[in-house]
C-alpha cells in the first residue's frame, strides 16, 4: 500500500472516470503487447488508430476538427496512465499535446481543416523535427533551410533524434526561411505516406536509422532526411514566414509539462513495485522490507513522490488558468526529471540483482528515466532558462 496522493486540484469526476478507462484500456491492450512492441521498436500505426477509435489521442483538440474538446488536463490524465503503465515508448503525447496545439493556435483555419481531423483518427502520425546533428540545444543554430519557389517550398537538411519518426507522415520541420538568427526560423508541414510501412513517396524525403537508444525501446526515434524535397506553401504553419521561434517558445512550457507530468507517474509505479518487491523478498530471515533501511529510503522516495507531485500540480493548475511561464515550466521539468532518476535509483537498488534483469519493470522504468534530463530542452538549457528571470 502506499499513501493516496493530496488530491490533485485540476482533476475532476469527468478526469478521474477518463482515468479509469484509459487504465482499463492500456492494461487490456497494450500491457500483454508491450515486449512486442519493445521488439519491434514502435507502437505500428494501426495500434495507433485503435487507440484513436477508443479516445486516446487529441482529447485536447477542439471538438469542431475531430477532437475530444477537453483541455490539457485530459492530455496529463493519459500522461499519467501511459507512465504508470511503464508504456513510455507511446508517442501520443508528443502528437496529441505538442504538434496538434501548433496547428491549433497558430495554423491557418485551412490547415486545421486539412491536418487536425486526420490527426485525430491517427491517419496522420505526427512528429516534431527541431533537432539537427550539429545542433540541439542551440536551436537557432538550425541549418535546415526551407527556401520559397514559386508556390512551393524547398525543403534542404538533416534531422536527428526524432519521436514517431518511422511512424509518422505528418512532420513539423524546424527550418530556415530568413537570414540567421531566431527571425529567419519557421515551422513548415511535410506530408509523406509512409505513416511506418517504409514506403516513402515523396520525392526527396528519405528516413534513416531507428536509433538504437539506452532505453524507451518501444519508441521509434529516428534520422529524417530531406533532399529538394518540394511541398505547397500553403505547408508553412499560419502562412506567414519568420514565425518558427516565436511559435516554438509559446508552445514550449507544455511540452516540458508533458515531461513533468510522465515523471510523476514513472515514480508512481516505481514505489508501488519496490514495495510490493521488499514485503515479499527474503533476506535473513525476514523481508527486505524489515529492514530499517529499506523504511527510510521507501518513506524518502514517498516524501519525493509528493513533494513533486504537489510542484507539478500547482503548475498544471496554473497552465490550465493559462499562466504557466517559461521559467516555471523549465524548472518543473529539470527538477522532476532529476528527482525521477534518483528515485529510479534508489529504487532499484533495493531489487538486488533482479533490478538490472529487463524483465523486472523497475529496469526499464530505471533506463526510460535517464532521457528525461536530455530531451525537451537539457536540464542545464532549463536552468539557463530559470535562472533568467530570478
Ligand atoms: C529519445 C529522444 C527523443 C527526442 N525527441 C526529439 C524530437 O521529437 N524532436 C526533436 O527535435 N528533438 C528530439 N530530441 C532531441 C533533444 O531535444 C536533444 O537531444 C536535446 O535538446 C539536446 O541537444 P543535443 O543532443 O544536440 O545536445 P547538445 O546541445 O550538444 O548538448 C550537449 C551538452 O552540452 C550542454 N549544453 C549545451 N548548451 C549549454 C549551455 N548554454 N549551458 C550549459 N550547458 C549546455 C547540454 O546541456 C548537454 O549536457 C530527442 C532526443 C532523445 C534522446
């Protein structure tokens, strides 16, 4: 048993019933799949869709374009289920809670006609392509060019480390329009249909390697290449070049809750295990839980647990007032994620052995925990970030 949580402010009966279901559903369907998923390094597309038809994805997109019309909370309550579940290679968070509220708030009512249906049934994967080889934390830096031709764009570079990037045929490309600097930076939309069956017909487009990573192993990370690959103007996100940066840092602070919120439930699950583990393990006699050791570290991870939860609480409290800043969102996600791999740690530590074998759901949870602190922004870029406005 552990402690019920302080009651989370920002869930309410309607929250707490989409809870229920998207447990039953992910327990049912997706848990018995979840070593044929890590094998195959992605959840394949109609897996997508399925969860699509059952109301897992886009929830936050407004009811007009196909989506379940709630708000961020209901895209946290999924979060929270997907981590506890030790699912962490979904990437439904990443489609539904940071590519569908690009289009929602800065497309052109044209593109949320064109892109967000189709989002919200899954036809279209999504994927966010920021990240080059030579550059990740410097975003400015972005060397990938989008260069006007008549009524097209030109599309010119590589992208790395990319989430859903075998899976998906919609991609939201971080490139260069204008001269260097955060001006010239702009967000433009290629559609491929390969959507994961590796049949790319668009010219120029070309993915490379799923990456072979320390952790989240159900997750198709991924190169993405485009040579002259052409796509309507009409692509470039609310038409109107220049805007890439200021879209970006708006949209931001969600994507580093998104992380925050994993956090929480990954730490969640971790707890539960590690008790359920040491009240039944045998050491000397008694049980690893009877050791006075094993107490303090379990009643420290569940003091951590709390303490955190009641941090991200309060700024998804503030983000659904829409009052989240910038440098609130940067701390919440360094500091969850750092307290989530201490926790991992100590977690861990308290299985033996058995905690390194693959087959014990604290392994993974301990090496899904490490990229936390990597992507979404560094922890050093979001102390940076912080430390600007103390
Ligand atoms: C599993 C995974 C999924 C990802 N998904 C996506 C995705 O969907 N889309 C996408 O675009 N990207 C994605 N990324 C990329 C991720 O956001 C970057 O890896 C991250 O932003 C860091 O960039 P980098 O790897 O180039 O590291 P670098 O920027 O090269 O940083 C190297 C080190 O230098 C430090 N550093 C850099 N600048 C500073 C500074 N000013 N002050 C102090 N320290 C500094 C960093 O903190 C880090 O420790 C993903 C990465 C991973 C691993």
């Amino acid at each position: 048993m552990t402690l019920p949580n302080f009651p989370s402010l920002w869930m309410t009966e309607e929250h707490e019933m989409l809870r229920e279901s998207v447990k039953r559903y992910i327990e049912q369907k997706w848990v018995p799949r979840a070593a044929e998923f890590r094998e195959l390094g992605r959840l394949p597309p109609e897996v997508w869709r399925e969860a699509a038809a059952n109301g897992l994805l886009c929830v936050s997109t407004p009811a007009d374009y196909g989506g379940g019309g709630g708000n961020f909370a209901h895209e946290a309550v999924i979060l929270l289920e997907q981590a506890r579940a030790n699912l962490s290679g979904w990437g439904g968070g990443l489609h539904s809670a940071i590519v569908a509220p690009y289009i929602i708030h800065h497309g052109t009512e044209e593109q949320k006609r064109r892109w967000l249906p189709k989002m919200c049934t899954a036809e279209f994967i999504t994927a966010i392509a920021m990240t080059e080889p030579g550059t990740g934390s410097d975003l400015q830096s972005v060397r990938t060019t989008a260069k006007r031709d008549g009524d097209h764009y030109v599309i010119n570079g590589a992208k790395t480390f990319i989430t859903n990037g075998q899976n998906a045929n919609l991609i939201a490309v971080v490139a260069r329009t204008g001269d260097g600097g955060a001006k010239g930076m702009s967000l433009v939309f290629v559609e491929t249909d390969a959507g994961g069956e590796g049949r790319d017909s668009t010219p120029g487009f070309r993915r490379g390697r799923q990456l072979d990573k320390v952790g989240m192993k159900a997750q198709d990370t991924s190169e993405l290449f485009f040579d002259d690959v052409r796509v309507p103007a009409e692509n470039l996100l609310g038409m109107k070049e220049g805007q890439g940066f200021f879209q970006l840092m708006q949209e931001l602070p969600q994507e580093r809750l998104i992380i925050a919120v994993s956090g929480i439930g990954a730490m969640e699950r971790a707890l539960e295990e590690t008790l359920k583990y040491t009240k039944e393990r045998k050491a000397f006699g008694k049980t690893v839980w009877d050791f006075q050791n094993t107490k303090f570290k379990l009643a420290e991870v569940q003091a951590t647990v709390l303490a955190t939860r009641a941090f991200v609480d309060a700024c998804m409290v503030s983000h659904l007032k829409g009052e989240l800043d910038a440098a609130r969102a940067a701390l919440a996600k360094a500091w969850v994620s750092e307290q989530q791999c201490k926790v991992m740690d100590e977690c861990l530590q308290l299985f033996g052995g058995y905690g390194y074998m693959m087959e014990y759901p604290i392994a993974e949870l301990y090496v899904d925990a490490r990229v936390q602190r990597i992507y979404g922004g560094t922890n050093e870029i979001m102390k940076e970030l912080a430390a600007r406005f103390m």
